[in-house]
C-alpha cells in the first residue's frame, strides 16, 4: 500500500512539451533499465513456474498457451514494476514509471478478463466482442488516468444526478457499480471455472453429468451472490430491489413452471442415476441411445441417426423403457408363413439354422421355433432370439436373418405362399 503514495492523481497535461522534457532526463534510462530487469524477472519465474508444475494447457488462466498471454505474466510484471517505484521514487524522479504500472494494470485487467471468459465460455459466440469491450474500456481508462483526465470526467459525471425513491445516484455512481459488477462477476466465473475444473477431471459417464450440472449450478449461484455484493457495494438499496424481485419471482414462477419442472427432473435423473449416458431407452415411441444428460433436457439418438432433445419432466412423469438398466439381453422374434404342404420338422430346422448362424445372436439362451398359427394361407412359425447388444442395432440383424431363411427356404423349395382366397360360385335358380 506504501507504493500507491507514489501514484496521486496526476494533473491534466496543460503543457504537453514540458510533460515531454521529462522524459529527457538522465534518470530514464535508470528506469528503463528497472523495466527491462523487471521484465525478465517476471519472465523467468512464470517459465520455471509453468515448467515445474507441468501447465501446458492453453485454457490456463494463470499461464495461457505461453507464458506471457497469461494472467500470472502481467501480474507478476506489475508487483515488480511497484517494487521498482518503490525504490527508486525515494532518490530521483521517476517518469517512466508512473505510465508503465497504469499500463500494466490495463493489460492485467485485460488478460484476467479476456482469459477467465475463455476459459468459461469457450464456445460462446459473444466471447470475443466482449473480450474487446474489456480491452478498448481498459486501454481508455489507462490513456485518460496518465492524461490526468480521468479525475476531472469523474468530477464532471459525479454532478449529474437522479434520485431513485430514497438514493441518489449520478452517472459516476453508476459507472463504478457497473465496474464493480463486472470485476465481481469476473472474479466469480474465475472461481466457478476452477471448481468446474476441479469437478470434471476424473469424472466419467453418468457422474461427469451429474458434476457438470453441480458447477453450472455453483457457478449461477456465485453470480447471483457476487451481483448482490456488488450493488451493495455501490450504495443500491437492495431492500426494495428484493421485493420487487420476489414480484418478478412470482411471475416467473407462474410462466415458467414447465421449465423448472425440467431442471428439477434432470437434478433427479442425475442424482439417482436411473439414466446414464449410453443406455438404450424407449420413450414416447422413439428408441435410441442416449448421447446427453443435461440440466433441462436429454439427447437421445436412434439408429437411423435423427437426434430426439426429450426434456427431462418427460423421463420422470411418463413410462420409460430402459433396455440397459438391469438385463442387457433383449429378446426379438421374426414370424414366417409356409405353405401346408411343407415339411414342418425341416422349417424349424431351417430357421434355427438361420438365427444361429450369426454372430450376435446368444446361444444361452438359445434361440427357439414354434408353430404359431394356422394361418389363413399357410403355416405360421415364430422364431425367438436373444441379443445383448442393442447398441449395435436390431434392423441390421433381423435383415440378416430373414436373408438367411429366405435363401434356406428358396434352395429346399419350400413355398412361401401368397395370400390366398377361395371363392364358391353358387348358379341362381
């Protein structure tokens, strides 16, 4: 705190070549060579830092892809930069200085800004623009602090004022809560990310959803408490803002019950694990595999390929079918038609053939044939299979069987008969 004496509120540049002579000084070069030394230092400990603890990951916010675009880098430059103005302020005058810590303050802003949204908003299209407001916000903050500008703005917005039922708030007032909320907000996602980093590390199929859902609600909940703080931060009565939020609660409550009854069922569905990702599932009369479990609704994907988005109050109020839950072993049938003159005992032989013959279908249990009907064009036999990969699909291995009995049939000469109708003409009179 000692070195902030050194850093007063500068007075507008009113003489812009005398603000110039003093960078012509001898002492200087002193300073440039306190930076240059500065920022070797800094250099070389974020290198040993990131060499002795293994980051090599570009989603680091302390380290980045290398080791200047992280947020340790800047950081570490600035505390040395202070250090630096420390000493020399108490035996020359400093110049240099005094705009390099402003600066690096702006470019630590900026890389802690720009890297936590990176890493919690990695696919989020707004990222970037947003990244640049924070860039363009900072840098202009930097120019008109040196400039000795920035004082006097504040001064200026601090005279324009409103009152809002028993505050009274000014446009300065307003900036600063808007500054105060962004770095709160920003420091919580920093939090949020590291505790989703630390969640999801080792965590795998059905606990990886649960954990995913875990630190998106900690991370919703940090923001919530971190924008409190900083409106009360700032002077806003949260008293009245408290009820007119429980008025827009209820509102909301009423309009979006279906949409809590979903993030409700999905907290259930990965709390009992009655559904994990992978598991074969038949709901609303669509069967297919589940791809995601999230927070308000689930993914699953048939074999065909088309991908139903199911919400998950569905999965709890409705009849589900979970193929995969106890037994994995499923059970298909495939019904034939031969014709009466056939030998029976060499059709049941031929379709047991054909089912056993492939590869998926289990011989324990083994499949099984029976005479089924007594059809009205011929004899109709039913043969039972079982499988244990659904997985895999149930279309390409009934084609495969009705194939292979319809070639076996074909080469013992074994009718397959046409529907048949017998007409009985009666001559009037």
């Amino acid at each position: 705190m000692n070195a902030l004496k050194h850093l007063p509120a500068p007075k507008p540049i009113d003489d812009f070549q005398g603000w110039l002579d003093t960078f012509t000084q001898a002492t200087v070069l002193l300073e440039l060579l306190a930076l240059a030394l500065s920022v070797a230092l800094a250099w070389g400990v974020v290198a040993a830092l990131r060499r002795a603890l293994g980051q090599q990951d570009g989603r680091s916010i302390w380290f980045g892809k290398r080791v200047i675009d992280g947020v340790l880098f800047p950081l570490a430059l600035l505390c040395l930069g202070y250090l630096s103005l420390e000493l020399l302020g108490n035996y020359v005058p400093v110049a240099v200085l005094r705009i390099a810590i402003p600066v690096l303050m702006s470019l630590v802003v900026i890389r802690v800004g720009v890297k936590v949204l990176q890493a919690t908003f990695a696919e989020a299209p707004w990222v970037k623009p947003l990244e640049q407001t924070i860039s363009w916000v900072a840098w202009l903050a930097m120019v008109l602090w040196v400039s000795g500008l920035l004082p006097v703005i504040l001064n200026e917005l601090d005279q324009i004022t409103w009152k809002v039922g028993g505050t009274t708030l000014s446009v300065r007032t307003l900036l600063e809560g808007l500054v105060t909320a962004g770095g709160v907000l920003i420091i919580t996602l920093w939090i949020s990310a590291g505790i989703e980093s630390r969640l999801l590390r080792s965590a795998t199929g059905g606990e990886l959803s649960l954990r995913k859902a875990v630190s998106n609600a900690t991370r919703a909940l940090l923001m919530f408490v971190g924008l409190m703080l900083a409106l009360s931060a700032v002077g806003i009565d949260l008293t009245a803002l408290s009820v007119l939020g429980g008025a827009v609660g209820v509102g909301i409550g009423f309009g979006l019950q279906k949409l809590a009854a979903n993030y409700v069922s999905g907290f259930v569905i990965l709390a009992e694990r009655s559904m994990r990702i992978g598991d074969v599932v038949r709901v609303d009369n669509f069967e297919g595999t589940i791809t995601q479990i999230n927070a308000r609704y689930t993914v699953v994907r048939s074999q065909t390929g088309r991908e139903s988005i199911v919400p998950n109050e569905m999965l709890i109020t409705q009849r589900v079918e979970n193929m995969s839950l106890a037994d994995t072993r499923v059970n298909q049938s495939i019904q034939i038609a031969v014709g009466y003159d056939s030998d029976v005992n060499l059709v049941m032989e031929l379709l047991l053939a054909a089912a056993k013959g492939q590869a998926r279908v289990l011989q324990d249990p083994a499949p099984a044939v029976s005479l089924a009907n007594f059809g009205a064009d011929g004899l109709e036999f039913t043969l039972g299979y079982w499988i244990k990969d659904m997985e895999n699909g149930q279309g390409n291995l009934r084609s495969d069987i009705n194939l292979a009995i319809l070639q076996a049939l074909r080469s013992h000469g074994i009718d397959i008969p046409y529907p048949q109708r017998v007409v009985h003409m009666r001559q009037a009179g």
